[in-house]
C-alpha cells in the first residue's frame, strides 16, 4: 500500500456551520492554498464530510467520543485522498468502510450531511493529486474543530483557522446541523422543552470552548481565531494576518467581492428571554475571549 507522498503541512478552515467559512476558504483559495476538488457550493471538502460525517458518529446511540481508531482510520483515507489517491490502494477493511458510508449516503440511504453518494464514489476513485507534491493544500469543512485534536496529533505542523461569529446571532441561524447531530460530544442533550435556539446557543458555547482550549494550549502558532464580525468591519487588516499565519507576503491585495455579511445583528430582532441567564454569561463570557484573540493585535 502507498504513502503519501512529502508534502507541506495542510491548513484547515473550520467552525459552527453558518461561521462565514466560505469566505476564508476562497482567500485561501486566493493566497494558492489547493483545498480540493471535490467541493460543494460553500467550498466544504467533501471527501472529508464522507469520511468524518459519519451516521455511526452522529446517533443519539453513538458513544460519547467516537472511537480513535476509527477517527485515525478517517485521516489517513482523506490524507492518501488528497496525495496518492485511494484508487486501487485500498486494503479490503478500507474498502468495505467506504461502502459502508457511501450507502449511508441519498440517493439510497437515507443519512444526510451534504455529500452524496457520486461524492463517495469520487473518493473511491480519486487518483494522484495534479500539480507540485510540495504546493501548499489544506481544506474547508465546519467540522474540521470537532477532530482538532486528531488532525494535530497526525499532521505534523499543522495550522488551524478558526472562525467564530456572534453567538447570539449563532443561536438563531437556520444551520443547526452540528448542534443537532453533535451535541452528545460536549456533554449536551437536546430535551423536548429546549428550544432549539437555546440547544444552539450552549452547542455554541461549549464548542467554541473546547476549540478555543485545545488550540491556545497545543497549538500556539499554529492556531488562528478570526472574530466573523470584525473582519467584516476590517477586511484588509484580518487579510493581512491571515497571509502572515500562512507565511505568505501581506502585502497582496484582498480579492474583491468576497466580504458580503447579509446577517449580522439578527438575534436584535429577537426574543432573547428564552435564554437563562447562566446560558447568556457564559455566551458572553466567551465571546469577550473571541474579542481579545480573534481581532489584528
């Protein structure tokens, strides 16, 4: 079975579906980052929502963490994806695994997460990457803080971006994918009575939490926080950081038409008194972290 081959350390965008990761995934597209081929609207990898989207993952039945194993299984699949190739290199286990998944995939299965079964297929048959084996790649998928710690224990020099956008703003949005199909990882159950705003708004908080301990702690360096709103206050000094994390020139222009925030100050309108109070302070309390480490110093 092939390896893959030597290639620069990847840098990977995530964080709460409906962040604004899509505009970072085009200025790394913009700074010569590759971040696939197979992607879908919002520019999300979808090879990596095969592979780490997982039903088996998701059910309010899985275990509290899914297995390391398994996990580590998903990384070098995306890994030799995104380098060799998988087509005629996967073992038997490999094998029967992605099929497994593609079945769980529409049109025939029923498990949706936003790839699709022919998005499956490509990854079963994805050959060597085009291009220089050392250009600079990586990938955009929200979910990528979920795995964080994975990622960084496997690739070595591994850069992380993470965007986080107000969480009050946050509990209202319509992407509640990863606080339905996530929560059970942070401890958090979605009751009856819940409102599903409020289950959004503590998946919000214990999230970004847990994203923000583990990167300041192991990752200094190599872990970027962006504060969504200030960016879209001052697009030019946060493209500026963004290619100074990545070791590129600052000077470079920001590429035009990409900053088009359409929903900034939505919870304004409103009822904020569905929230308890313990919910509100420590919302708040983390978004005046984001405020420090996420803004141009």
């Amino acid at each position: 079975m092939q390896t893959a081959p030597s290639m620069q350390s990847p840098i990977a965008i995530g964080g709460l579906g409906g962040s604004g990761t899509r505009v970072f995934a085009a200025l790394l597209q913009a700074a010569g980052v590759h971040i696939g081929d197979c992607l879908n609207q919002p520019l999300d990898n979808l090879w990596f929502a095969v592979l780490f989207k997982r039903a088996a993952w998701c059910r309010p039945s899985a275990p509290r963490i899914p297995d390391p194993a398994d996990v580590l299984t998903s990384i070098r699949l995306f890994h030799r994806a995104m380098s060799t190739g998988l087509v005629d290199d996967l073992s038997p286990a490999e094998k029967s695994l992605l099929e497994q998944l593609r079945g769980d995939l529409p049109p025939n299965g029923t498990w949706q997460c936003g790839p699709q079964a022919p998005h499956a297929d490509s990854l079963i048959s994805s050959g060597p990457a085009s291009g220089q084996a050392d250009r600079r790649w990586g990938w955009k998928e929200p979910n990528t803080h979920v795995f964080l710690p994975h990622l960084d224990r496997y690739f070595s020099g591994f850069r992380y971006i993470h965007i986080v956008r107000d969480g009050l703003d946050m509990a209202f949005s319509k992407n509640t994918w990863q606080a339905r199909h996530w929560g059970h990882l942070y401890g958090l159950s979605r009751k009856p009575d819940v409102p599903l705003p409020l289950h959004q708004l503590q998946y919000w908080s214990a999230a970004n939490r847990v994203a923000l301990d583990y990167g300041r702690t192991h990752m200094q360096g190599r872990f970027l926080v962006v504060d969504y709103e200030d960016f879209c206050a001052q697009p030019v000094i946060h493209w500026a950081r963004i290619l100074r994390f990545l070791g590129l020139d600052d000077g470079r222009a920001l590429p035009k038409d990409l900053v088009q925030p359409m929903t900034i100050g939505r919870s304004a309108s409103h009822d904020l008194s569905i929230f308890p109070e313990p919910s509100l302070a420590e919302a708040r309390a983390l978004q005046a972290v984001v405020e420090i480490i996420g803004k141009p110093s």
